[in-house]
C-alpha cells in the first residue's frame, strides 16, 4: 500500500481539497481518498460508520469485508484519478493491490428543479432542467414514463472529463440514426466539450452553418415529446438544457404545448407564427425594392405617401435600413446582457426615444419604424432562440439583394435561401423533413 500512497500522491499533489484519512477496522489498516469538495465528508463518514457496526467479529475474509463497502476493483492509477474528479470515495486496504469505490454522499452543487427562465409556459409543466446531468436524466423519465427509454453514457475529453448522455426510444427511433450518431460520439471522445461550438464539432456538423442542428430547449415536455417523435436527446453535463436532433424547419413554428389548446386555436396560433417568419424575412427587403428601385409596382397614391414620409431624408433607402437595424440589434443585444432590473429601461429608451428622435432629425421615415417595428415583433413569435438568431441573419441577405435587383432580388433571395435549408441534413435527415416516424426517414 506504500508505494501505491506514495504514485497517488504524486499524482494528487497540489490539491488542496484532496484529502486522505487512515482508518482501520476489524484490526484492517485502510485510508480514505476523495476531494472534500465533492464529498460531504461527515454524513458519509457516518454512514461508513453505520456499515460497520453491521459487521460481526466472525468476518476474517479480507475481500468480504472490502465488498461490504462498495465495488472492488484491480489497482489502475489512472482509473482512480477518474473516479476521484467524479466525486467517488476510495478506500484502500493495506496489504491489497486492490481498492473499493464508495457511492458516498455528494455536496450539493447543482440549483434544484426550477421554474424555466428562457422560454415562457403556458398551460404546462413548470419544470426545467439544470446543470445536473442525472437530475435532468431523472427528469426525463418522470416525463415520459415508458420501458422503450434508453440510456447512453459517454465520457468525452483527454484533459477536462465530460459526462455526456444519450436517450431514446427504442420503439420510435430509427435504428440507424442512433448507431450514426454512436459511433461519431466514440470516434470523437477526444474531444473537449464545453459549448455547443465543441459539441458540433465532436459531432461532425460544420462550424460555419447558420442553422442548429441542435434544437434546445430548457422544457422537459418538449425533450419527451421529441422520443415520441422519433429523436434523441443530447445531455451535457453542467449544461442546462436538451439537445435534440434532428433540428428540422417545423421545429420553429410546433410547441407540443400547444396541444393544450383547443385544435383551431393550436392551428390558429402555428399559423401566426408562420406569419411571423414570414414577415420578419420579407418586411425589410420589400420595403427597400418598394422605395428604392422598383415604386411603379405600388399604386400612385401610396407611392406619393412614401416619397411625401421620406421627404427630408439624407440617405438612400438601403442606408438608411441597414442603419436601423443594427441600432435595433444593438439594443437586443444590450437588454439580453444587462441585469433585469436595467434591462426594460434600455429598451424604453432604445426603442421610444431614439426612434423618436431619429424621426424628428429626419434621419429615417417614420414608415421605416413602422416596417422595423413589425419585424421585430415578428422575429419574437418564433419558437427557439437560436432559429431568431438564424432569422434575423437572413434578412440581411435579403436587403442587400433587394437594394440591387428590386422585387427580383426578393424572389432570388427566397430561392437561395430554399436551396440553402434544403441542402442541409443531420445524419441523412433533411432539415426539411416533416415525418420522423420509424421506417420512414430517408438515411444517407
């Protein structure tokens, strides 16, 4: 056991929370290893005590007392390092070239079930996930309580260990989508994963795409739903939300929340949505085409409205869009960073007095607040935050073709964003896939 203490050690060294604590029982020497930061020392101290008050005098096998304690195992340095980063207890018995791994009892580092606070529930389970890889697990299988649910754990990473965990159901998903995305996980286990850039990237999607292949959410009703549907779910420890894959386009405009509604409102409220993408990619483009290169499409009378609102105004329609939209982005961007107290008053001032302002100086059209303002608004309506973020790139292509080509600019813009979203698949699925079910997925 010396030499054994003394390559721990060596190996341990500098940690100033690892802690090794001699003890001995039955007459047995044995030491305790473990990070006391990891391990709520004293109640488990006290449950090792309870253990062996259970042993009687009678017990002179040396392998039955170490399984009293937990799970005996071949002495591997290196395994022993991995297992102590997990939060794992060690005992180590003099005399042995073996050593027991201890569940002991954890201190708690991870918030408790809470409410979600980055998507807004209506009519349904107010539960969210946490950082907790097997809290959210647990989580998961309370939502949806059936005997087709599996579970994959990996650990990924050659310097920082990451936990991450599969889950499917065995009787809705295609067996080869789970074997894809089994092996890429296991050819990848070098990879570090600290965000979702690393993850894509173990998982062989390319960093530059402009739609996630990952679809988040923070909901464990709509992790539970998406197993129904035939997908798999991601979690990475200390992230907290599900990944889910395939990310297809309906994703953006379905909630299985909406279930809870009347069917007319459901389709009532998917149709808005719709809408909503629909107008937060059209809205700046045709306003550009309509103003500045194609006005002999609108009728006489509104055109002479448009001209008679920009009157005054120093620049071309395209400048004076592009410059709008980014103080617009500016100010999301401040009010998602800064504290929900200061948040609001940002947007108040970014929103009403500068538009005002700009207005008054007969820096813009009072139409193009109109137009940014219901693109805005629209842009919001989408579900996912990262399909927003996707949204509000695209209209950029889009200005930028209507201020050249007009109306026809808007059309060839619609046609290469089509062929873009059909050119994309995540392990043979094709984003725009609306069918998921077993047996019916294209594989490729």
């Amino acid at each position: 056991m010396e030499s054994y203490m003394k390559e721990l050690e060596e190996r341990m060294g500098g940690n100033d929370d690892f802690f090794i604590l001699p003890d001995q029982i039955l007459g047995t020497p044995f030491v305790m290893m473990g990070f006391v930061t990891l391990i709520d020392l004293t109640r488990t101290k006290i449950t090792l005590r309870k253990n062996r008050e259970s042993l009687s005098e009678s017990v002179s096998d040396i392998t039955e007392l170490m399984a009293v304690f937990g799970d005996i195992r071949e002495f591997d340095l290196e395994e022993m390092v991995t297992l102590f980063i997990g939060g794992k207890l060690i005992l180590l018995f003099e005399g042995q070239q073996r050593y027991v791994v201890v569940e002991p009892i954890p201190n708690v580092l991870s918030r408790a079930v809470e409410s979600p606070t980055n998507e807004n529930v209506l009519q349904g389970s107010m539960s969210s996930f946490n950082e907790d890889i097997d809290t959210n697990i647990g989580i998961v299988r309370k939502q949806s309580i059936s005997k087709h649910v599996r579970v994959k754990t990996f650990l990924t990473g050659s310097e920082q260990l990451k936990k991450l965990s599969l889950i499917y159901d065995n009787c809705h998903v295609e067996p080869e989508l789970v074997e894809k995305i089994i092996k890429q996980i296991e050819s990848s286990s070098e990879y570090e994963i600290n965000n979702l850039q690393n993850l894509s990237k173990a998982m062989g999607f390319s960093s530059w795409s402009a739609i996630p292949k990952f679809y988040t959410t923070e909901l464990p009703q709509e992790a539970a739903n998406a197993l129904k549907k035939g997908k798999v779910i991601l979690f990475v420890d200390r992230l907290p939300f599900a990944l889910i894959l395939p990310n297809l386009l309906w994703d953006m405009f379905s909630l299985d929340n909406d279930r809870n509604f009347p069917l007319p409102i459901m389709y009532a409220i998917r149709i808005l949505r719709v809408i909503g993408v629909l107008t937060t990619l059209l809205a700046p483009g045709l306003y550009v085409a309509l103003v500045a290169v194609n006005p002999e499409v609108l009728r006489i009378e509104l055109a002479l409205t448009i001209a008679q609102s920009r009157e005054g105004v120093p620049y071309p329609a395209i400048v004076e869009i592009i410059f709008m939209l980014v103080i617009l982005e500016l100010i999301i961007e401040a009010s998602t960073r800064l504290p929900r107290s200061i948040g609001p008053t940002i947007t108040m001032v970014g929103g009403i007095i500068l538009g005002q302002a700009v207005v008054t100086a007969r820096l813009v059209s009072n139409l193009l607040i109109i137009v940014l303002a219901a693109t805005t608004i629209a842009n919001s309506t989408v579900v996912g935050f990262q399909n927003s973020l996707s949204i509000r790139l695209f209209k950029y292509l889009l200005v930028i073709l209507c201020s050249i080509y007009g109306v026809l600019g808007l059309l060839a813009g619609l046609v290469i964003l089509s062929a873009y979203l059909a050119s994309i698949n995540t392990f043979g699925i094709s984003y725009l896939n609306f069918n998921m079910k077993k047996g019916e997925t294209e594989n490729g």
